[in-house]
C-alpha cells in the first residue's frame, strides 16, 4: 500500500517545495492550480504567485511522515498550507518501487 500526500498551499511557495521535497525522499510529483476559499480568505490566482497549488506525491509511509513533519514545521505558521495523507492502491506498481 502506497501514500498519497496531498499538499494545498501558496504558489509563491512551488519552487521551495519541490526542492524539499526531493530532498526529503519524493521521487515525483504532481502540481496543478487550485482555487478556493479557507481560513484564509478566497484564493482565485490572479497573478501567477498569489494562487494556490495543489501538489500530490505517491511515496511509500516514511516519506509521506517526514514530508509532511518537514512541512508543517517550516511553513504551518507563516503560510495557507493543508496536507492531507490517504492509502491509494496502485494499478501500475512497477512505476512506484
């Protein structure tokens, strides 16, 4: 059984992300924008940073742990950011190893 780690956060924040991502054990991912409205207020992407992404990366229990440890501790306080974990089946294991 897979994770799948789901992040909706800033987009001023993509290119940090994916950089501690990696770092933290990710081998891909998968970011599209996403609107809505939170705590925050309503997020609507009109300029290109102040939208919001939605970033998913299937990984394996320990990456999903650190990567959302990581997050949380470094951005929870001073950014819009929810992460979200769930147990995904794969059909094509030989791609998530």
């Amino acid at each position: 059984m897979r994770k799948l780690l789901t992040i909706i956060t800033e987009a001023a924040l993509e290119h940090l992300l994916i950089d501690d991502v990696e770092q933290l054990g990710a081998t891909g991912y998968t970011i599209t924008d996403a609107r809505g409205k939170g705590s925050r207020g309503t997020r609507n992407a009109g300029w290109e940073t102040n939208g919001n992404i939605r970033l998913e990366i299937i990984c394996d229990d320990e990456v999903a742990t650190a990567i959302s440890k990581h997050l949380q501790e470094k951005y929870y306080n001073n950014y819009a950011m929810i992460l979200y974990i769930s147990d995904v089946d794969i059909l094509r294991q030989d791609k998530f190893k």
